[in-house]
C-alpha cells in the first residue's frame, strides 16, 4: 500500500512539473523575446530623440547669438557703408571687433572664427585660431555662392562645407533691420566639429554598434570614426534612410546591421543609430538557452526531489505524529479533525495544542515590537527636533550688529525691512509643526535671507532661481535649502561678492526622485576637503549625538544638519551631496528626496529672489 501511494505522488509530480515548466518556460521565452524587441526599439528611438534634442538646443545658441548681433549699431551702419569710401570702411573695424566680434568669442569660445560679408563688397572678420591662408577677398569670392547657399528667409542655414578645414559653418542673411527681408549681407560663424561631436560621443550601442548624423546630401557630419566624418555616405543606404524615417529598417553592407534614422525640422541633419543585426537578436537567443537550461535542471532535480518525497512521505508520517507531541507549546490557525481518528487526525490535534501556544506567543512578541518601534519613533522625532534648531548663531550676530549700524547712522526702513525679514526666518526656523513642507516654502525663507544678506553684502545680489512651476508644491524638508545659500556665501567667494558671481537654484525629477540643486560659480572645493565631506555625507543616519565638536568649527554642521534631517524624514537612500561643477568653475549642492504623488490642480508663481 505504501509503495502503490508513493509511485502514485511520484506519477502526479512527474506530470504537473512537466508541464508546469513547460508552460512557464515557453511563455517566458516568448514574453522575454517581446520585451527584448520592444526595449531594443525603445532604446534607439529614445537615443536618436535625446542626440536630437540635444543638437537642436545647442545649435539654436548661436541662432539667438546671431540675432543679438543683428540688431547692433555697428552692424546696421557697417552693412550701409560706401565702399567707394574706404575710411569710414576701416574706421568702423576696430569697434565692429571689439563691440560685436570678440564678445562672441568670449561667450563661446569654442568658435573658430566669425565674418560679415555685406552685399555692398565690404568683409569683415575675427577669428579663434590659425587663418593664415584666410583673407577678404577670400570672402567676397565665395559672396555669390553663399547668397545660393543661405536660406532665403533668413534663416541659420548648415553649410556642408567651411572656409576652415574640419570645422561646422552657420550661416545667415541678414538686414539693417531686424524685421526686413529686404537682405545687406551674410553673417558667418564656424565651430570647431570637436565641441559639437562630444555631445554624442556618450552614445552606446552595445558592442559594435554606433550613432552618426549625415546632412540633407547625404554627407557625413558626426562618426564615431573620425575618418568618416566629411564623406558621402553609401547612395544606396542613404536612400534607405530617405524612405524609412522615423522606423527601423535592415541594412546589409559587410554585415545585417538595423538602423533607426529621424530628421531634424530645425537643423535638417538626419540622426541615424544602427546595430547589428546579430548583436540585437543575442539577448533573445541567450534568454532561449537560458530557459532552457534552466528548465531542463530544475525538471531533473524536481524529479529526483518528488521520488524521495514519494518514497519517504508515509514513513515521517508517524514520526510527526510523535515529534508534533513534543511540540505542543507551539502556536498557529486549528485544522478541523476528519474523525476518522487514524494518524492524521492525532497529528491534527497535536498541531492544533501547537497553534494554541504559539498563538500566545505572538501576541507577546507583537506587543514588544510595537512597544520598540513607538520607542524609535520617539527617538527619531527628539533627534530631528535637535537637529533643527541648530541654527548658526554667527548669523543672527552678524544681522544684529548690522541693524544696530543702520540705527546709529540713519533713520530709514532698512531697519524695518531687515527685522522683518529675521522675524519671519526665527519663526519659520523654530517652528515644529510639520517636518514636510512645499518648495515655495523654502524659497520665501531663502527670500527673507537675501533682503538680509544684501544689506550685509552693501548691494543687490540676485539668485538665479529656474524652478519650475509644476515643482514649487513638491515637498521637502523645512531648512534645507537656506543653509545651503548660506555655505555658498561663506565658502565660494572668499576674496569677496563680485558683479560676475552667481548663485542658481534649480529643481527637477530623476524617475521617482526629487532633485533640487544649488550651484554656484565661486572657487569650488579642493579635492582634498571635498573627499572629506562627500565620506560624511556618504556615511548612514548620522544622530544630533554623533556630530563631532571639530566640524562646527569648521563650518560644516549646516551641511551635516541638512543631510540628516532629510535621512530622518525621508530614510537613508535620501540626503545631500556634494561635487563641483563638471564644465565651469564652483560648486554644486545636491537634495534628493522623494517624489509625492499627490499633486495639486495649479501651482503657485515662482519666488523671484
């Protein structure tokens, strides 16, 4: 009977694991191969989009920069000059270069050189590297085959050639006046091809696979293989790309390879990201082997595990019997009893004395760990008290003696405004009603800081503030963000507040994350002091307890404080960091914290600052 029983389990086993893992495994695979395919589509649309978007905005920067130059004085009295009349011609260079041309160079300095060829035979032009081949009658030589080449309406044209070798030249016509159609001549600027080709030299396409652009000729602007770029590409791939835009197609050339192509209504360059073919297909056939390894192991090992089960299930049956009667202080749910009073239904009954104890048992360790975490909860809520009101004593002092200066000297509002604004702050510091607060929160606290500050400072200093609008009822943790303006006062401008200095206050999302960044354009931080700070913050929750005296005399408590209150808030994964800026001079200061799902209708006007 025990022997019939347990082939009988091991026949059920053999054929509900069958099929089982033939099942998942097929539907794996499929499902597996879909999402690869759609991912893979996904994945070269969305490079292709953001290269796009990418050389989009970075082109249109010098768009509006042409623009700004047409309506200067000197171009409109430049491009109505005799040229039968050559000394007002050579009078109005020297300030044609230094008003109009060399700012342009100093805004963007990865221009080569910049030229105005007017249609009245007069040239002009300054360059950023070596021209000594180049001269104006190089210029008016070329003036009829730009007037073909420009764009009629006045529009920055791409030309797919330049008067310096390897670089990208921008063109347009342009008049006297910034409404006219009525064209007086060409403005010209080219790049250096290296400072366009490194917003795309991030791209990959996996091993083989690689992103290049071509221009409406079918010329060859950007290529991961710097020898391509200037060529004409294949005729008959680039007709390939012609009819299928905004798709993926098949090419073969030496190798299958896929290609995705869009063009660009504002540029008329075509994007183009391709792969191999084989490459794309790999991750579908790696999750085919893979399922079916995997399955082929488990089947085997399944059938080894359900014969033994098989074999032994009516052996233990009584030793459970015997070994569920030494634990009868056990706790868990009753099972009803058959009746039939065989060994299941003694094991039922001891199971069920088990449950009764266990039962008891768990109400007790429940009660404990309620007990525990209501003891946390008040732990972290006294620590983030202490925490915020921590507020820097050398600038309440600093204000105070500033007020006391305006009273002795004149009788004024000053005074007014600036108790006013240190009322609202005390107010706003010391409060302790909610830990979460909006954005626009702390924005109006920063607000009261700099009508303070920049009695402080003797002059106006105005925060850059790029928040989005949709953003400002995002919530944070109150007293975060004014601290940082304050670090930024205290660290990045040691030799003082100068008219070039800035201070910029950004937020935006990164997936399910909050971000709202403070950077600046002051001295930045040594490697030395930044390795130091980036460890602190890197360190989990840090307790008011656990602040070593040394950093408050350091000045880095505001920074500690800020980190820890929003781990305190929002859980480890969250907090402050620290870096200096990649492309420019100064520092950054980064808050990441959660994104809230429940948003209003509207949101309020940014606080300008």
């Amino acid at each position: 009977m025990r022997s019939s029983l347990a082939l009988r389990m091991f026949v059920y086993f053999v054929i509900v694991i069958v099929i089982s893992s033939s099942i998942v495994g097929l539907v794996l695979y499929v499902q597996s191969t879909k999402e690869v395919d759609k991912q893979t589509n996904e994945l070269l649309t969305q490079i292709v989009d953001n290269a796009m978007n990418h050389t989009d905005m970075y082109l249109k920067k010098y768009d509006r920069a042409t623009v700004s130059m047409m309506t200067s004085t000197n171009v409109k009295e430049f491009l109505n000059l005799d040229s039968n009349n050559f000394i007002p011609y050579f009078l109005s260079i020297r300030p044609m270069k230094e008003k109009v041309l060399q700012p342009l160079f100093i805004n963007n300095p990865e221009i080569s050189m910049v030229y105005l060829l007017g249609y009245n035979g007069l040239s002009i032009y300054d360059h950023n590297a070596d021209t000594s081949d180049f001269s104006n009658s190089l210029l008016l030589d070329k003036l009829d085959s730009l007037k073909e080449i420009t764009d009629k309406d006045g529009k920055l044209t791409i030309m797919d050639w330049s008067f310096l070798d390897g670089k990208l030249a921008l063109t347009r016509k342009i008049s006297d006046r910034q409404t006219s159609k009525i064209f007086k001549g060409i403005l010209g600027i080219e790049l250096n091809i290296e400072e366009l080709t490194s917003l795309w030299k991030g791209i990959r396409l996996g091993e083989t696979g690689y992103f290049y652009i071509v221009n409406d000729t079918g010329k060859i602007i950007y290529h991961p293989m710097s020898g391509m770029i200037g060529k004409q590409l294949d005729a008959k791939l680039f007709t390939k790309l012609r009819e299928n835009q905004n798709q993926i197609f098949d090419y073969k050339d030496d190798v299958e390879r896929v290609h995705f192509n869009r063009r660009s209504d504002y540029t008329g360059l075509t994007l183009v990201a391709s792969m191999p073919l084989d490459e794309l297909r790999a991750p579908a056939l790696n999750i085919r082997k893979t399922t079916v390894y995997t399955c082929a192991i488990a089947l085997i090992i399944a059938l080894i595990l359900a014969y033994r089960f098989g074999q032994s299930i009516i052996r233990p049956i009584k030793m459970l019997e015997n070994g569920m009667r030494k634990t009868e202080k056990g706790n868990w749910t009753h099972v009803a009893i058959s009746g039939r009073t065989d060994e299941m239904d003694r094991l039922t009954i001891s199971y069920n004395m088990m449950v009764s104890r266990l039962q008891e048992l768990m109400e007790q360790v429940y009660a404990e760990e309620l007990k525990n975490k209501e003891y946390l909860l008040k732990r972290q809520s006294a620590e983030f008290q202490a925490l915020q009101l921590q507020i820097n004593p050398h600038f309440l002092y600093n204000t105070l003696e500033t007020i006391v200066c305006y009273a002795v000297v004149q009788d004024s509002q000053e005074i007014k405004e600036i108790v006013r604004s240190l009322s609202y702050m005390l107010r706003y510091s010391v409060r302790a009603d909610l830990e979460e607060i909006t954005v626009a929160n702390e924005l109006k606290h920063v607000l009261h800081f700099m009508n303070i500050m920049n009695y402080r400072l003797g002059h106006e200093f105005e925060i850059e503030v790029t928040v989005p609008p949709e953003l400002l009822l995002k919530k944070m943790v109150r007293l975060t963000l004014q601290p940082l303006i304050e670090n930024v006062f205290k660290h990045a401008f040691p030799d003082g507040i100068e008219s070039h200095h800035q201070i910029r206050i950004d937020a935006s999302m990164d997936e399910d994350d909050f971000i709202v960044t403070v950077t600046d354009n002051g001295v930045g931080i040594t490697p030395e002091r930044l390795e130091e700070l980036q460890t602190k913050m890197a360190e989990q929750h840090v307790s008011v307890s656990q602040l070593p005296v040394r950093i408050e005399r350091e000045g880095g408590i505001g920074l500690a404080n800020v980190h820890s209150r929003i781990q305190i808030v929002f859980g480890e994964q969250y907090g402050l960091s620290i870096s200096n800026n990649e492309t420019a001079t100064g520092a950054q200061l980064t808050l990441r914290m959660p994104s809230q799902r429940e948003e209003r209708s509207c949101a309020p006007e940014a606080v300008a600052i």
